[in-house]
C-alpha cells in the first residue's frame, strides 16, 4: 500500500465535505510548526497569509495548510482551522496569545453542486476534527468533492477532478510528498505516455476534445472560471524558509507535466511547501526535483481515484 501524505512525521491530514453541495475543504495540520513557502503561478488565485511565507518576512512557520473549495468563499474556512489551533493553543507566539498562522488557497467548485453552500469556519473546524495522521482518504474528497478538469467548454462537457497523494521515499528515512486538489482548466496526462487520462469530453461521440486543440480553434478566447490546481508538497528534510519556497518553485515542474495547458489566466495554481524538520537532508536540488515528481503523481492519483458527482463522471466510471 502506497505512503500516505499525512504518515511524513509531523504532519496530519483532515477533510470535510458537503456531497450534495459539491464542495468541502481539506486541512494539513502542523501542530508543532513546519517551515513554509509558496509559489503562485496562475492568473487567478484565490489565496489568504501568502505573503508571510516569502523570503525577507517575518514569520517561518505555519502551524495548517487549508485547501479549500467555495473559492474565494470558501477562504472563511481558514477562520475555523484558527479556531481550532487557538483552542489547542497553537501559534506563533505575540506575548499576549498565540496567532495560529494557516496559509490557505481555494479553487472555484460552485458550478456543480448548489453554489450557495460552500466551507465556511464550521467546515474548517471539522477538517481539524478528522484529522489524524493515517488519512489516506482520496479521490472526491475535502477540497476536491467539486473538483472538475477539462472545463474549457463548461461543466456539460468537463470530468471529475479530486484529491490526490504520492509520497517518495529514499534511502535513510527522508520523504517527500504531495497532496493536491485537481480543478484544471486543462486535461490530466499520464507523464509515462502522454496520453490524456481525464479532461474535456467529445459529445455525443466519446472519447476526448483535447484542450490545447480546442484553444487553437478559439483564436477569439474563452471565459472559464472554474478552475485552480491547488496543493501542497511536504518533507520531513531540514529546509530553510529560502530553501522551502524553492521546492515550492520547482514543483509546479511537474504540475506542467501532469496538466495541459497549466497556469492559465483561469487557473488559481497554487503549491504551498513544508518541511517539518526531522531528517538533516538540506539538499534543495535533490528536494525540488523530487517535489515535481510528487506532484505529477498526486496530480494523476487525484482522477484516478476520483468517483461521479452530481453528473460529472470519472475516470474510473468511463
């Protein structure tokens, strides 16, 4: 059986949902802190505390990581994952409290599913409440319940995305992950072999559009707004907060590999990267690549694993 994300020393994975409203959210809990980074490469994100994690700032650690639906909506969910760590007194440390610092990013599920429900403070809160450090939950789950890939022509056409995991693991103890919500405008690709394993659909006929061939066709654009490939890629390697914003970087390497097109001015892509600390490796050329490895896979898992909803079929249903 594959490593689960949440089994990398530290860290902790929870998910809520609402199925009949297609949304949910999923939470990485680092109780102990984790320095953090981020790298944003898409053209419409929807993100809260990114700043902080950049180089030159203050703060170096986070104590969760929100991946959340609704999206910008869907942001509130932070407000009860704070909650949570304020109640378990976790946070950075100002004298007077503890301010639990969680960095979170959203993608936008409100096209299937009821768009007046999304996560809010409650949801977040109950991700914090599932999670544990065993949680291999994926597929349409937490922050991929709406997830969808292959929207260029709306959801009549589109398949289900979810939440994916890989984990690596070499030689000493030293592990690197990846945990992602797949929501792209593109289509998912096998790296392996280059075919498309989920994305836009041909009707009536079968079989798949291929985005990048129906973006040639539309020299005029296309508006699309459902989308943003969010995650998250975790190591238990001693990493600087420059050194972590780095791999942060490098993975969407693989998040280009297992997506096409990525980084659209529709999609929100975000990676957020931990590193809990526990094994001496500080090698960020080895790290990095290693993270887009990750990524690719988790990018894949996540259609694999994921099941139809509200008539959106999967992979695994065609």
């Amino acid at each position: 059986m594959p490593i689960s994300f949440s089994a990398i020393p530290g860290l902790k994975v929870g998910h809520a949902q609402n199925l009949e409203a297609a949304t949910g959210c999923t939470v990485v809990l680092a109780t102990e802190g984790a320095i953090c980074g981020v790298d944003q490469r898409g053209g419409a994100p929807g993100t809260r505390e990114t700043d902080l994690l950049r180089p030159m700032h203050l703060v170096e650690k986070a104590h969760a990581i929100l991946l959340t639906g609704g999206s910008a909506f869907g942001l509130a969910a932070a407000d009860g994952v704070m909650r949570w760590l304020e109640e378990h007194q976790l946070g950075y440390d100002v004298g007077v409290t503890r301010v639990p610092i969680v960095p979170a990013a959203a993608l936008f599920d409100l096209t299937i599913g009821r768009a007046d429900i999304r996560p809010d403070a409650a949801m977040g809160y109950a991700a914090c409440q599932t999670a544990s450090s065993d949680q291999n939950q994926r597929g349409t789950i937490g922050a991929g319940a709406g997830a969808t890939v292959g929207s260029i022509l709306g959801p009549v056409a589109c398949m289900k995305g979810g939440i994916g995991s890989a984990v690596i693991e070499l030689d000493h103890g030293l592990l690197i992950g990846a945990l992602f919500a797949v929501n792209a405008l593109g289509d998912v690709i096998d790296p392996k072999t280059g075919q498309i394993l989920a994305g836009v659909r041909k009707l009536p006929e079968g079989g798949f559009a291929d985005t990048m061939q129906l973006l040639q066709a539309m020299p005029g654009g296309f508006v699309s707004p459902s989308n943003t490939v969010i995650g998250i890629v975790a190591t238990n390697a001693t990493l600087s907060k420059e050194a972590v914003n780095k791999v942060a970087q490098m993975a969407h390497d693989g998040l280009a590999r297992a997506i096409r097109p990525a980084h659209t001015m529709f999609d929100g892509d975000t990676i957020f990267a931990l590193a809990t600390g526990q094994h001496p490796a500080d090698n960020v050329n080895l790290m990095g690549p290693l993270a887009a490895e990750a990524t690719a896979q988790a990018i894949v898992d996540a259609v694999r694993q994921a099941t139809s909803l509200a008539g959106v079929p999967a992979l695994r249903t065609m």
